[in-house]
C-alpha cells in the first residue's frame, strides 16, 4: 500500500530527477502507480472515497417507519427507551448489543430530519455596565452550616451584576418578598449605586403564580418606585432566562463550601459569625471585578437618601382567650393582659412585630412555613400557676420546656411526687425563670441534676436569691445589621409602607 509520505517523496524527486522512472524508484513505487498520483495530484487519503455503505444488514429497517413514527409525534424520545419497547413488542427480534446502533440512528435522524425543531439554542447575550442586575433564591441545606451547635435550615438571596458579575448575599429563611426586600437593599445599600433594572425568574413567593398575567405584588412595585428601578421578569417556567445569577448560584455555593473546607469546620457560634464570613467571601471574590465595577458605578443612578423599610403590615387580628395570634397559618404567644384586643402584626423577613395601639408590645422570630407554633411560657405563667390542672393536657405543652435542664427537671419532680404536686413544682420553676431569669435557674438545675441531687424547689430559690444576675435570656429578635465591608454610612429607615 502507497503511503502518503511515499507520495509527497515522489512529487519532490519529480523536480530533481531526470525521469518518472528514476524518481518512482527512490519512492519505492512502479512506474504506473507514479504516473496514477501524479496524475491526480492528490496524497493516498484524499484519493479514498468515503464508506457510505453498510457492511451489515440494519435490523431496525423493517421497523424504521414505525421508529420514526414515535420520533415525530415525541422528539424527546430517547433511543434506550424505544429500544426496550421493540423488544417487549417483538420478542426475540433485538439482542442488547444493537442499542448502540439504534442510538446513532436517531441520533442521524434528529440532525438531519427537519419537520421538527432542534435542541433549544442559547443566545449568548452583550451585558451593557450599569444596566441589569438579576436576583435569585438557592438553598443552602446541602452545606451543613450548623449555628450554636444546630443545623441552620436556610436559603441565600443571592444578587449579582450581569456586566461585572459583581455578587452579594443575605441569608434568609424563605422565597418571600421580604426576604427580596431585606436582601436587595443590602446589596445596593453595598454597591452604593443602583442599575437600571432588576429581573427575577418569576419568584413563586415574593412575585404572582406562573401564568398569571396579573404584574409584580404591590409591596414589590414600591420598592422598585423607591430605587426607581425598572422590574424585569422571565418567562413562565423558563429560569435559564435568569442564566447569570443561575449560573452564579453554583458558582457560589461552590465557592462557599470550599472556603468552609479551607476554614475547616462549617459551624458558627452566631448567626452573625457566619453572616461575617459570607461578607468576607463576597469581598475577595469581587475584588478581581473592581475595573468592571468603577465602569458600572459610572453610569448607574445614585440610591434614595433613604432605605424602604422591608415589613408588611398585615390586617388587625384578635388575641385569643388562650393568649395566642395566628400569623400566616402558625400560631404565636402574646402576653394574656392583651387577650380580648386587636393588635397590629409588621410582618419582616426573619421576625414579626406586634403592636398595641401604636406601641411595640413583642418581637418574636417569624415561624417558617405553616402550622406550626411558638408558645412562650412567660406569657401565660401568671395562669398556669392559678390553674396547674390545664398544664399536663395543654395542646401546647412541649413548648413549656425551654431548656433540656427544664425537662429533666420536670422529669425528677415526676418520679419523686404524685402528678399533682410535681406539676405544681415545676410551674413554680417556669415563674421563677420569668421573674428572675431563665439562664439563671437554668444554671441552677444544671448543677442539681449533674450533682446528682434530688429537685428541692425551697433550694433552688435560695440560691437563684443569692445568684448573681446573668444576662437575661431575651425573646426578642433585634433587625439584622450586616456588616458592610464598604464604608457606608448607615441609612435612616422610613416608615412601613402598607399592601
């Protein structure tokens, strides 16, 4: 067989030699052979037809008109899947090793077929500084961060400039639109400047249900009235619309959970511990996009003298005769002097906020989800001391311990007394932690019990008389105040906007 390189040896001796024969010799080639390449003018491969034929019989020929079929009226068939219905329907007519050839053939039918509409295409975009910026929800479960020793179930409002990819984060608790407020607010408030224009991919929580063709929810309209920033949304069921901020979402949580690997542990004493990591992280990685940012900053709109308060007012609601709220299908303790009244629930991301004619009278984290309930014993403890029957059947009694001491408090008092006088002693405990401190008392039980001594109440009032005071367990919630790694001056706050 002819080489290509005998070929090409054979068109250079051509010049040099005196005759074809001489110079089809030195090429190690007959003389007619020569005379075909040169002839022809082209090297062995290029002279080589293409193998269009089969070198074996199709199976699948008898059956093409029905493969087909299926392709056309569902392109989005696979091959394995056809594959495994002509077996079932022709027993013994196919053996496993033909689905590679099944697999070519459709796939040579969905490049050259054209009745049907191909792979989805995906135009890559020009981002213009200053213009979009684009927000999104990713869940953070995955990572394992665990705060004060517990699993801290969350996800990351996550914001990111569509020309710079200059990014920013609030952790938060759910896809709601204070969530949105809270978290977009941080990231300009940080940026210093505003874009032109904010997308999301149609939000399920903070935006109206896909195919509803109503707009933005009201309170999302004022805030973007208030950054005079044009809202942007994608299509119904089409995030890769979102594509920056979706592909920005893995980077990150990539990012994320090898700076946690690097820091070697991904549990935070605080919330705040680990909302300062996440600043940190934001600012190295937006260090190397400083030249594309200054361009942005530039032509950007400069922020409100103001932020718009992320709360929502929700109608008045009656406290209950068992000194309960309910907010958004979760039930919440109010103090028993308000049962009867109507107080005024300010709804925020992570807390919510109830008034009395206008004052302040609790902050109590916000419950996420539904149906669930948040008793605190300080509310009702003036009663259940008075009627210490209720407690044993109360619908809300696991909420009555706040501390694993507490319960096995309760449990001691138990085995040591009838029902009666046990419950009557562990509810003068609860007052006590109302009126002098739980951490207190919880200190005290925690030294009883890893002593081994028996539940004396007499004692345990001695001593929380002779205690000094600790800090006293507070069930409030105050706002979140990132730390800004820029150097910003903190913005007033104004009033909550009604819905």
């Amino acid at each position: 067989m002819v080489t290509n390189a005998q070929v090409r040896r054979l068109f250079r001796l051509m010049s040099s030699e005196e005759s074809l024969q001489k110079a089809a010799m030195k090429s190690d080639m007959d003389e007619d052979t020569a005379r075909k390449y040169l002839k022809e003018g082209k090297s062995p491969d290029e002279l080589k037809k293409p193998h269009t034929w089969q070198t074996r019989e199709n199976p699948f020929e008898k059956y093409w008109t029905e493969i087909t079929g299926m392709l056309e009226n569902n392109p989005g068939l696979e091959a394995k899947t056809i594959f495994e219905y002509l077996q079932r329907q022709y027993p013994g007519a196919f053996h496993d090793g033909q689905l590679r050839t099944l697999q070519r053939k459709v796939k040579h039918w969905h490049i050259f077929d054209k009745t049907h509409i191909g792979p989805e295409v995906f135009f890559q975009q020009e981002h213009k500084p200053g213009l979009l910026c684009e927000s999104d929800f990713t869940h953070m479960d995955d990572l394992g961060i665990m705060i004060a020793g517990e699993l801290y179930r969350h996800i990351l409002y996550h914001f990111v400039l569509t020309y710079s990819n200059w990014e920013d984060g609030t952790p938060c608790h759910s896809e709601s639109l204070e969530s949105l407020t809270e978290g977009l607010q941080n990231a300009l408030w940080h940026l210093g400047a505003v874009p032109f224009a904010h997308q999301t991919d149609r939000l399920t929580a903070a935006i109206q249900k896909p195919g509803n063709e109503l707009e933005f929810t009201k309170g999302y309209a004022q805030l973007l009235m208030h950054y005079k920033i044009e809202g942007k949304k994608t299509q119904p069921a089409s995030p890769n619309e979102n594509g920056d901020i979706e592909q920005r979402n893995y980077r990150l949580k990539r990012t994320i959970e090898q700076q946690l690997m690097l820091r070697g542990s991904s549990a935070f004493n605080t919330l705040d511990e680990y909302k300062e990591f996440l600043t940190g992280m934001y600012a190295q990685l937006n260090t190397g996009r400083r030249e594309k940012v200054r361009e942005e900053l530039a032509v950007m709109h400069e922020l409100p003298a103001t932020r718009l308060e992320n709360c929502r007012e929700l109608p008045p609601v009656r406290v209950s005769p068992g000194a309960t709220i309910r907010v958004l299908k979760n039930i919440y303790s109010i103090n028993s002097h308000l049962i009867g009244e109507q107080v005024n629930v300010h709804l925020y991301a992570d807390y919510l906020e109830v008034k009395y004619k206008g004052t302040r009278v609790e902050t109590i984290p916000r419950l996420q989800g539904s149906g669930k309930h948040d008793i605190q014993y300080r509310h009702i403890i003036d009663w259940l001391v008075r009627k210490p029957g209720a407690f044993e059947n109360y619908k809300y009694k696991q909420d009555l311990f706040p501390t694993t001491f507490f319960r096995i408090a309760y449990d001691k008092l138990m085995e040591a007394h009838a029902e009666k006088t046990a419950v009557k002693q562990y509810l003068q405990l609860l007052y006590w932690a109302a009126k002098t401190g739980e951490d207190k008392i919880n200190l005290i039980l925690k030294q009883v019990i890893e002593s081994g001594n028996v539940i004396d109440i007499g004692y345990i009032k001695k001593q929380a008389a002779i205690t000094p005071d600790l800090a006293v367990h507070q069930p409030e919630v105050t706002p979140v105040d990132l730390k800004k790694y820029q150097e910003l001056l903190e913005p007033e706050v104004v009033p909550c906007q009604l819905n």
